[in-house]
C-alpha cells in the first residue's frame, strides 16, 4: 500500500525523567498494600490516571494475559513497558489526526479527491495524477468520494501491526 511505502512509521519514543517518574509514582500509587505489582483493578486505575480512560474488558485481559505466569500482576518493569508503548501509539495516531486536518483545508471531516490531489502537488509535484487517484481510490475503502478519518488511519497504519 502506498503510505506504507512512503514511510509512515510509529517512532520509537523515550519517556521523560519526569514522565518516567510521573509513571513510577502512579505505579506506586496504584500498588496500594506495596506489593510489587498491578493487579487487573491497579493496572485500570494506573490508565485512568495517566490517559483519562478505563480500559476497556478486552485490553485489561489483553495486558493481564501478558504477564508473567509466575507473578500475580504486572511489574513495575512489565508496566512501564506497557505505558511507553501505549504512549507510543497515542502520539502516532496524534500524528495522523494532524496530517489529515492538514490535508482537509476545509474542515469537513473527510476528504475528497480534490483535497488529495493539492496535498500531492505541494508534497510531491512530480508525482503523475494516476497515482494520486489510485492512492484516493485505495484508500476510499467504500468508494463514496469520500475519506473519512478511519479509512485514512487505516491506510497510514496499514501493515504496521
């Protein structure tokens, strides 16, 4: 797929010391009889504080099944792990909200084949017509004339998992 190739990317992203600290501090906080780790119900209270939602059932079981069988919850090693990565994934789609609000100039929501076509030429002039409508035309994934933001997440993430 075509934004695959032109090198849409999650980055590697390195914590603060004071974000890193920040995390330390709501893991303890969250390990209320000091015991070494999260279990289900700290690890939705940790998320709460740090991102301002629960978890929802699947992720908890998702994070919980990660862990090592021979503890009764996440480490604080397993869960600043689980925070960066979480973190990483919250600045790429932040990323990708901002290159679709550039492309739609005219704050609709969506994008259309017009919209795709002035991004293009400011960002790759040279680029031959055909490919921009094959790129709209791939990722206007219902064929409405019309890409939402989902449809362009998807095509930006695509490949990546």
């Amino acid at each position: 797929m075509f934004f695959s190739e032109a090198g849409a990317r999650p980055r590697t992203w390195e914590a603060s010391p004071s974000e890193h600290k920040k995390w330390v501090e709501v893991f303890r906080a969250c390990d209320e009889d000091n015991k070494g780790y999260l279990s289900r119900e700290d690890f939705k209270v940790a998320v709460v504080m740090l991102f301002g939602y629960k978890p929802s059932k699947i992720e908890a079981d998702a994070v919980m099944s990660s862990v090592n069988p021979n503890t009764s919850g996440l480490t604080l090693e397993e869960f600043l792990n689980i925070i960066r990565k979480k973190k990483e994934a919250q600045l790429y789609r932040n990323e990708i909200r901002h290159i679709f609000t550039a492309f739609d100039r005219h704050y609709r929501g969506y994008l259309t084949l017009e919209d795709f076509q002035k991004a293009f030429k400011q960002v790759a002039p040279k680029l031959p017509e055909r490919i921009t409508l094959e790129v709209f035309r791939e990722v206007d994934r219902d064929s409405d004339g019309h890409v939402s933001f989902k449809d362009f997440e998807y095509a930006m993430s695509y490949g990546q998992k």
